[in-house]
C-alpha cells in the first residue's frame, strides 16, 4: 500500500480522460514528486517502482505515463539525487512543445487548411506556430465524440487567433476533399512507427491516405514505446491468425478511448529532437542484437 496521497494521485490519473497525453506526463511527474516527497526525499527503490508500476497501469495506453514514472524510478534507483531528476524531467516535458512546433515548422507544407481532432498541447502548439508564419488558412478541429475534446482544442485555436471551426466527425471524408493536410497528437507511436491515438483518427488518417493527403504527428519521444507494435500492443484484441491479424489493426482495434493508426497511413512525426518518418522510428525502437 503506498501512501494516501499518492493513492490519491494515482487514482486522479487513472480517472482523467479528458486530459491529452502531455499533460497526463506531467501529472505522473507531479505524482512520483509526491510519492519522494512522502519519504522526506528519500524514497526506497522498491516503494518508487511500485508507484511507477501503479501508475502505468492507471493509463495503459499512454506511453508517456510509463516512461516518465519509470524513467524516474531508474533514475533515484541509479544513486541521483531525486529532486535533480525530478527537475529534469520537468524541464524535458515543459521544454518539449516549443521544440516540437519548430520542428513541424521545418517540414509543414505551404500555406493550406488543416483538419484535426481530439485536444492536444503540441498539435496546439504546432498549428499556432504555422498561423504565426502564415501557413494556415483554416483549421476544422473534428468533434471527438464522445468526450467532445476537439472543442477545447477549437476553442484555445480561437483564442490564439487561428481560423476554426468545429464540424461533426462524420464529416471528415467530405472536408479532407478540399484540406491540406491531417495534423494529430499522439498518445503512443509504437516500436513498428505505428500510432495509438484517440478514436476516429485511423478514420482520419485513411480517408487523408485515399485522398493523397499527408498525414503529420506531433510528440514528445517521450511517447515512444518500444514495448510494443500494432499486433502486440494492450489494445488489440487480434486474432492469431496472422492475416486476421493484420485487417483487426486496419480496423482501428480500440483500447478504452484509444485505437491505432498504422504506420503506414503517417508521413512524418515530429518531435522536440528532430522530424521522422515511420521507418525511422522502426530503426530507432527496435533492440539492438547483443555482441
């Protein structure tokens, strides 16, 4: 048994579905502080894995609550000091954003009208930055039933002075006839160059696929699992059958309000260190052979 107000934490990040995934890192940042906080700065190792396990279980298709509470626990358990580590883990997840939009910035086609969906930090972040550079001409921001998170985003969008509208979902094939390119968060790329993000972006993504339209990712590498691909991932109930397998993952299989998107139908994933395609995420996530 943890600490009560760790318990606390824990079972806040477990019962947030409305955050996007960045923010959900800096809650699980905010919740291993309370957990060496509650040891006086000391924590033993074992009770800091603990709290990192907990923790990821609370959202098992983030993959940046994983690696942030995990990342820390390694860390404390190496010898560091914790409070150093907490701090620079702070100052990667708050530094990210920024780094991440200027990167979009590099690979953004011209000016031209966006359609995105859900709420996410970077893609706001992001979309803000093209608008600054007058790259974007419109932006449509999908609903995202049923949390309907697409309108927080459109709203932040407004304030920051871009052109949005908020259309229903059903409405993606019809507008990306006349769009520039799709442009999403993530909450995971998976080790195959994959992405698991919120329900109704492999829909967003195919329909772009069909129309010739690009496809762009923004995230943290923080998000970056190399625990898993499509096929193996928590959320897809595949079938054995490896043919059977493979149209479950077209078919977007869904892990609570997650589903993924393959590699294939992404262009490129930009991230606070650089730009990449798929392909190059699959070089970067998959284990090296041991001499």
């Amino acid at each position: 048994m943890l600490p009560p107000p760790v318990e606390n934490a824990i079972r806040a990040v477990a019962a947030d579905r409305t955050s996007g995934a960045s923010r959900l890192g800096r809650q699980t940042l905010d919740a291993m502080a309370l957990m060496i906080a509650q040891a006086n700065g000391h924590p033993n190792p074992a009770d800091l894995s603990e709290a990192a396990r907990r923790l990821s279980s609370a959202q098992p298709a983030m993959a940046i609550v994983h690696n942030v509470a995990h990342l820390v626990a390694r860390l404390v358990a190496e010898g560091q000091d914790p409070q150093l580590v907490l701090d620079g883990v702070r100052e990667e997840l708050d530094g990210a954003r920024e780094k991440i939009a200027r990167n979009f910035l590099k690979i953004a086609p011209d000016r031209g009208t966006i359609v995105t969906l859900s709420h996410s930090d970077n893609a706001l972040e992001a979309i803000k930055a093209a608008h600054a550079r007058g790259l974007v001409e419109r932006v449509f921001v999908l609903e995202s039933k049923p949390l309907l998170e697409g309108l927080a985003l459109a709203k932040a969008l407004s304030e920051a002075g871009v052109p949005t509208k908020t259309v229903p979902d059903d409405v993606s094939a019809r507008l990306l006839r006349d769009a520039t390119y799709v442009l999403v968060g993530a909450d995971s790329v998976l080790r195959d160059g994959s992405v698991v993000n919120k329900i109704g972006t492999y829909r967003l993504a195919s329909t772009a696929a069909n129309d010739h339209k690009p496809v762009y990712v923004v995230c943290e590498t923080l998000k970056f699992d190399a625990r898993y691909d499509a096929v193996t991932w928590p959320g897809s109930s595949l079938k054995k059958d490896e043919k059977q397998a493979e149209a479950s993952v077209l078919a977007g299989e869904r892990f609570r309000d997650f589903e993924v998107t393959p590699a294939q139908l992404v262009t490129m994933i930009a991230t606070e260190r650089g730009a990449y395609g798929p392909d190059t995420i699959r070089i970067m996530l998959t284990p090296r052979p041991k001499d």
